[in-house]
C-alpha cells in the first residue's frame, strides 16, 4: 500500500512540473511576470498611483506591477545610480525631467522608441508638447506620465478688495508690478499681504526664459549637440532677475525660501495674494483656499511675444539589465497608463495633464472642468505653446547642479548682488560642471 501511495505521489508530481516547467532564465511559465517600478509619487498622489498600479494587476493576469516609492527624484535618482545595470535595478524607473540627459547618458535604459516600434505603436495620440521635451534626435526616450507646466496663481478675493479686476490677472511684468503693489498691504512697518512671490527654484526661472523664448545652454539647448555653455545670463534672464530685484525693492515680494508647503501656506494665510504654482497642485489648493483662487499664464516682459512653456514633472524609463519579457511587460503597463479612461482619472485626482488628450473629452474629465474651470486654464498654456528649441527644453547632464547655482544667484538678489552679475556667477559654475562631465 505504502509503495502504491509512493507511486501515486512521484506521479503527481512529475505532472505537477510538466505544467510548471523552466524557461531558459530560470522562470517559471506559469507564474506572473514582475514588474518593479520605482516611483516619488509620495502624499497625495502615492494613493491614486497605487489605485492605478491595482487596476492594472487585476486586469493583467499574467503580470505583476510593484510600486515601490524611493522618495523624491533627487534621493531615488542617487539610489538607482548605485544599482543600475545589476539585479537590484528595478524594470521601470521614474525620474524628473531634468534627469533625461543623465538618464540616456547611462547607457543602462532602453528607449521606449523600441517597443513603440515593436509594436508599431501611434504615439500621434500623446500631447506632442509633453512628447518633444522627452525626443531626442528624433527618437521618444521615456514614457511621458506625471506632467506639469508653471501658473500664476492669484486670490480673487484680494483683487477685489484692492480693485483690480479678478478676471483679468496680470499677463506682462507691467501689469504684474502695478497689481502687486495695489494688493500689497502695510499696518506701520510690517507687511500684511505682499503682491506676489515666486520660489526660490530653477524651475521657474527656466520658465520664465523659456516663456520670451530664450535658451538655458547653447547648441539649441543641447538639443542639436551636447551643450557647453550656459546662456541663461543673457537678456532674458536678466529681465527675470531685475523683476525680481525690482519687487523686492518695492517691498511687494516675499521671500518664499526653498519649501513648496511654506509657499501654499503663506496663499492659503492670505500672506501672498499671487504667486507661481506648478498646474499639478491646482485642485488641492483649491479645496483648501479659504477664498475664491484664480489661475493664470505666466506672465511676459512687455513687449515680448510669449513663447509658451517647457513640460515640467516626470516620465517613466525602461531599464536595459530586464529581460525581454519584463520589458515587454513594462510596455504593456505603460500603454495602459496613457489610455484615456486612465488618464482622465490621473488628471482630476491629481491635476497633471492628460498625456493622451483623448482624456479631455471623457465625461470625468468635462464634469471636473465644470467643478474647476482653472484645470482648463494650464491645458490652454500649454496648448499655445509653440514648438521652439527653448520650450522644448534644455537638455544637460548637470541640470540638479546648475538649477542650485541658479537658486543661490536669486538668494543673493535678497541681499543687493546686482542681477547680471548675479547670473554671470550662476552661468560661470554651470560652465564649470559642464565641462567636467565632457
């Protein structure tokens, strides 16, 4: 009986592994294909990308999407540094625009261009003004996902009271200092309300020469050869930084430190009456404000034709070290992704544009816009935006090192550092970090 019931086991099993046989890596057949994606989506956005991410795994039954949140871009982008090409890298990484430089540089990321290819993919239904940022020579990078451009935020309320019109926000520098200095409000030597502010952050400024149509480093913004020099300290960005200086002379600028929450915090307090935004905290600022929030472009020196802005936020990489078939896996997730019934979930919940435009017209998404006009607004800027080499974006190595440069040359306004020589000291440290890494 023993030797029967022995039989009968060494049977089961060796059906057992018929049906879970081995593939030439050592997988099994049968069981699901993992993706790791490594993300920052932290606070709010960490829920909906994890609803996403559950969405997709319940509908892909032979796949299995892990997100797995390694703090913000800088810290994750240092992480991946450190395992890229080996085992430990995950099969999706997400990194912030500025990144794209250092990410193709590597040598360790596959060009989603090759799937797009493999499966003769119509990328013609992507914005194309997110998707240029992201092209090189011709050849798409990574996947577009979480992506912003800067607003000029403004407190309704405050115009009224200070008898601007709410519906007609400041668009040239002219009507920004003459708005600021009306809704800026003494009691004796302390301020109560300043006119406007703006982060202590490259990001901005970059816009801000991108919007007159200025360029950050030569050869086209690095787009037609590697870039060598800094450009930024030309006339363009000098009218930014004598903005600046000149406000804060004024007494209508508040100095916002480096903190995003400090900055939403100071609006919310009725400290700021405008200030510049990322479109992507839009609806959260919204719920929040006690008053009624207006959204607008971003405004232009006078006299300068606007250009339009460069996408901000971040796309999703596909790492070289993965198999074929986490990559082909990878690549489904990601067409999933910019689907426009996903899409148009993303963009409500969160405030980033829809990659795929199709998403705008998806009930959700016209319901939202009736609840929240001002999501509408970024949509339109971006848009208009003409497609130059300046709002394409620049594309350099060292863009992390040269944005903290920019940040202690706008620092140093604070204190009287004339604006030119200013950004010519910016400008001189870029240079030099740019010609180490060539």
């Amino acid at each position: 009986m023993k030797n029967v019931l022995l039989g009968l086991l060494l049977a089961f099993v060796s059906i057992i592994a018929g049906c879970s046989s081995v593939d030439s890596k050592g997988e099994t057949a049968n069981r699901k294909t993992e993706v790791v994606f490594w993300h920052s989506m932290s606070g709010d956005l960490q829920p909906v990308l994890e609803e996403i991410v559950n969405d997709f795994n319940q509908t892909h039954s032979d796949i299995e999407v892990k997100p797995v949140f390694q703090g913000t871009y800088e810290e994750a982008l240092t992480k991946w540094n450190a395992v890229a090409g080996t085992k430990e890298a995950p099969t999706i990484m997400q990194t912030f625009e500025v990144g794209t430089k250092h990410m193709i540089d590597s040598g360790q990321i596959v060009p989603v261009q090759t799937w797009i290819d493999k499966d003769q993919y119509d990328v013609s239904q992507w914005e194309k003004n997110i998707v240029r940022y992201y092209t090189v020579n011709g050849r798409i990078y990574s996947m577009p996902f979480n992506s912003s451009t800067p607003v000029l935020i403004y407190n309704k309320d405050a115009f009224r009271k200070a008898g601007l019109d709410p519906e007609k926000p400041p668009l040239t520098y002219s009507e920004l200092k003459e708005a600021a200095k009306k809704l800026t409000k003494k009691s004796g030597k302390e301020t109560k309300q300043y006119g406007f502010s703006m982060l202590n952050y490259g990001w901005f400024f970059e816009e801000m020469i991108a919007v007159q149509g200025g360029l950050y480093v030569n050869h086209d913004n690095g787009r037609s050869a590697d870039a060598t020099e800094a450009v930024f300290h030309g006339q363009e960005g000098r009218r930014v930084f004598e903005l600046i200086r000149d406000m804060y002379r004024d007494g209508t600028f508040y100095n916002a430190g480096q903190n995003w929450d400090d900055m939403r915090a100071a609006f919310q307090a009725g400290k700021i009456a405008m200030y510049l935004d990322s479109s992507a905290g839009l609806k959260s600022l919204i719920d929040n404000s006690p008053f009624s929030v207006g959204v607008s472009y971003l405004p232009v020196p006078d006299g300068i034709e606007r250009q339009g802005v460069v996408i901000g936020g971040a796309s999703l990489w596909m790492m070289k070290g993965s198999s074929e078939k986490e990559q082909k896996a990878a690549w489904e997730f990601m067409k999933y992704v910019t689907s426009p019934s996903v899409q148009a979930k993303w963009h409500v919940r969160t405030g980033y544009f829809a990659i795929n435009p199709a998403a705008y017209d998806e009930p959700l998404v016209k319901e939202e816009w009736k609840k929240y006009p001002q999501l509408k607004v970024a949509v339109d800027q971006l848009h208009e935006t003409k497609p130059t080499a300046a709002t394409q974006g620049a594309l350099i190595t060292v863009f992390p090192e040269s944005r903290q440069h920019v940040v202690k040359a706008m620092e140093q306004l604070y204190e009287g550092v004339d604006p030119q020589e200013a950004l010519d000291q910016a400008a001189k440290e870029t240079n030099r970090v740019l010609q180490k890494t060539n």
